[in-house]
C-alpha cells in the first residue's frame, strides 16, 4: 500500500485532542508543544501515521496485537456475533454462548498444576479489573476457610498491575502511589529481582536470584505468615522495563509459597499467549500459580477483554461457598469473547507460541544481544518475544546517563524518527514486537533499532555529552 500524507487530518485531530483529549500516562504541557502523534492505520507489523510514514510496531500496540494487524477473522468474529447478539448478561442465572465456549477453551489451554486443573474463569474488561478481582477473590476465598486473618497481598516495586485504585496499589509504580494516597492498606512491597540494579560484587545471576526470592520468605515472616493471603507477580516484568529473573528466582518462590501456605498469583497479562514461547508463561518457569490474571493479547487487542483462570483449589471454595458479590456489566461481554476465541484459533492454527519457542524467540534473543556492541548499550537481552537494553555511559559499571539529560526519551524520538517503536522505561529501552513476525522481520527490526542507536549517540556527541 502507498503512504498518503493527510496533513489536513493531523491539523484538526491535534486541535482537537489538545482541546478535548485527557491522555492516559501523558504530560499535556510536553504533549501540547509538541503535537500528538496520530496513527491512521495498520497492517501486519506495520503503524502508520498522519504523514504518511510507515513504522515497525515493536510494541504490539501495547503489548497486545500479538496476532498482528488486519486479522480479518477477527473483525467477522465480532461482526457476526454482534448480528447475533451483541449484548447480554451473566449476571442471574444467566448465560451467552461465547463466554462458556471462552472458559472452556482457556481451562484446556492452561497446563495443569501438579495435576490441579485450571477449572474456572472469571471474566473482567481489562487487566486492571482482573487485578482488582484478585483482592476481593482471594479475601473471599481466606473468609471462607475460616482464615479471615489473612488479607495482605505482597507484591514488589516496579511491578504494573494496572491502574486502578486497587491494580496500581497492587503495582509497585511509587509515581502512581504518590498521586492518590496509595497503596490501599492490606498490600505490601518487595524488591524486584532485578540482577542488573542489585547484584553484589562478585555474585552470580543465579545466587541472586535465590537471594532476591528470600526477600519474599522475609516480608511474609516480618507480617506474619497468618496474615498474608496471596503473592502476586508477573513472570517476567514488562512494564516495568522488561526485567528478566534469573532462572533460580521461581523455583524459590514457590519453595517459599508452598511453606506458608499462601496463594501465588501469576500476572500474565503480558507474558501469556506465547509472548514467552508458551499459552502460558507459568509453565516456561515451573510457576505453580493458583489464580492468573490475563488481558491484552487474548484478543490480540481488538476488543478490550480480561480475566481470572480459578484453580482447582481456590474455585471450589469459591463455587460451594454461596454468592460472590462481584461483577461487571460486562462480564463475559460476548463480542469480546467471541474475537477472543478466533483469535485464539488463529493463534493454534499458526503455532504462533511455538513459533516463538523453537524459531522467533531463539531468533531474537541472537539478533538482539548483537546490539550489546554499540557503544550506548550495555546489556542487551531477550526471553521469548520481549527485549530490553540498557542505556549506558560506561559498558563495565553499567552507570546510567543523568536523569536529566533524557537519553531514554531521546533514543525513543529517533526510533520514531527512524521507523521502530521503541518505549523507554529509565535506562532501559525495550519491545514486544507482534508474535507474527518472521525472521527477515527481526533482521529489519535490528537493523531500525542499531540505526536509532547511532542517530541517539550522534547526538549526544554533538552535545559533547560522550
Ligand atoms: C497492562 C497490564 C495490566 C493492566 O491491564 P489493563 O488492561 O491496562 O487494565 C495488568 N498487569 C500487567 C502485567 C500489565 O502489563
């Protein structure tokens, strides 16, 4: 397809944003002098924007379009359900066809654990909401066992739960918590495993890993293991800049969770459907979750849709124990479970989880830690379909640029620029390109980003800053 420049559109829409548009995680004032970016179209991995410039998505939208753009059987999946029927509830003893197919289908998709099977699915609009439904879903189920006691929920810094009252109190985002007085009592925080930030002098990713794991025996002994009622955390960190745990950290963890007895949450709203080369990314760590949040790529996007697999051990007290007083109008809404479940035949039919485990992924990680040569970067590594780098001023140390110098904000600029989305989370730049993509794709991502990589040291250069 041509690029058409629509700079007449652009015009009016930024106009009309600044006027209109409070942004979600955005600073208006830096928004309004520079002018919002407007996207117009997409296809396959590829954005582009109001000037007509085509550029590699590798942020899957947001971490989300993992089937890739222009997927026609999902856009019939939602039609056609929408002729049918568009809307009912769940609520009343009652039910619609796409939700149970969706529940069934994701309770066979999700391996068991130690032979517990995932049973149940409770269906939410978004991440944050499932989170939300993991703080009243597991103080339910703590009441019902005669253990009301145990409502704390641990969870770690920099950790992205989502964003509302309760997601971000769960979320270890400390720029959330200073707006709005949180964490709401009853969550509490560890340090992430995050090897690069708090190794010691001479330690070794995997006795860090079992280090950083003691930090969670330590908070659940500092409360006391009476009191705690779950753990939650994701797999691997994505917001929080794609931090990657050494291999010796979960086992650990669930050494550790099994000992007080304490529900593990795992949150795979990025990590689950193949993003790390399995339907779930429990299973790549040897994670023994007993409730999982998943959102975002179960529809690759399209339609907005969350929820909560229940695991034996917590659904069945939750199905003998009388009503759940929780729920949303759109619970189960069926044209989002309707696209949910062709995405998900799509994403069979094309392997795509095993594409990313035995081809994409192993793929990646090679191409990607290539970069780690450029004189700006430090570390650069991948698992599955997710990478970061660090940004650095000295290859050995690791130290990273002053804050306000912006070296991340810039190097994004020029991944923009150059035609590669990029996001900067500190010193880290990282993606999560769509699960679609093929090797000769990576070899055009690499290529975008190294040129980015220059275009950012050039000038810093110039700046006399390196
Ligand atoms: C995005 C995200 C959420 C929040 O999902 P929303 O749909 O934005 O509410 C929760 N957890 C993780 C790990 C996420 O990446």
């Amino acid at each position: 397809m041509t690029a058409v420049a629509e700079p007449d559109l652009k015009h009016e829409l930024r106009a009309l944003d600044a006027a209109h548009f409070l942004h979600p995680f955005t600073d208006h004032a830096a928004l309004a002098a520079k002018g919002v970016r407007v996207i117009t179209r997409a296809e396959g991995i590829w954005i582009w924007d109001a000037d007509g410039h085509r550029i590699l998505d590798g942020m899957s939208g947001l971490w989300c379009v993992n089937a890739g753009y222009g997927r026609r059987e999902l856009a019939e999946a939602a039609y056609h359900q929408m002729r049918t029927l568009p809307f009912y509830n769940t609520f009343f003893q009652t039910t619609t066809e796409p939700p149970v197919r969706l529940a069934r289908r994701l309770t066979e998709l999700a391996p068991p654990v130690d032979g517990r099977r995932f049973t149940h699915v409770f269906f939410t609009s978004s991440g944050s909401e499932a989170n939300d439904t993991h703080v009243r879903l597991v103080r339910r189920y703590w009441d019902l066992m005669g253990q009301p006691q145990r409502k704390v929920i641990i969870s770690r810094w920099n950790a992205y739960h989502g964003s509302t009252v309760a997601a971000a109190s769960l979320g270890g985002m400390r720029a959330m918590h200073e707006q709005g007085d949180l964490p709401i009592p009853g969550i509490v925080h560890i340090e992430q495993p995050y090897y690069w930030q708090h190794r010691q002098p001479g330690e070794t990713p995997e006795a860090f890993g079992v280090r950083a794991a003691r930090w969670l025996e330590e908070k659940i002994l500092e409360v006391g293991p009476d009191k705690v009622a779950a753990f939650i955390a994701e797999p691997v960190q994505g917001a929080g800049g794609v931090i990657i745990p050494p291999s010796t950290y979960w086992p650990e963890v669930q050494r550790i969770v099994e000992r007080y007895g304490i529900l593990l949450i795992s949150d795979e709203v990025i990590c689950a459907f193949g993003r790390l080369g399995h339907w779930f990314a429990y299973e790549r760590f040897g994670i023994k979750p007993d409730l999982v949040t998943f959102a975002k790529a179960v529809t690759s996007g399209y339609v907005p849709l969350g929820g909560v697999l229940v695991g034996e051990r917590v659904a069945r007290v939750l199905v003998e124990g009388g009503e759940f007083t929780h729920g949303y109008t759109y619970s189960g809404h069926p044209v989002a479970c309707a696209v949910a479940l062709a995405n998900l035949d799509l994403m069979q039919r094309e392997r795509l989880p095993e594409r990313v485990r035995d081809d994409t992924g192993p793929y990646l990680a090679e191409r990607f830690a290539t970069l780690a040569d450029h004189p700006l970067v430090g570390v650069a590594e991948s698992c599955g379909m997710v990478a970061g780098l660090i940004l650095t001023r000295d290859k050995a140390t690791l130290e990273p640029f002053p804050e306000d110098w912006e070296v991340g904000l810039l190097c994004r600029q020029h991944c923009f620029d150059t035609g590669v989305v990029m996001r900067a989370v500190g010193a880290r730049m990282i993606i999560a390109p769509p699960l679609v993509m093929t090797r000769a794709d990576i070899d055009v991502m690499i290529d975008l980003i190294r040129r980015a990589l220059d275009a950012t040291w050039a000038d810093l250069q110039r700046q006399g800053r390196v």
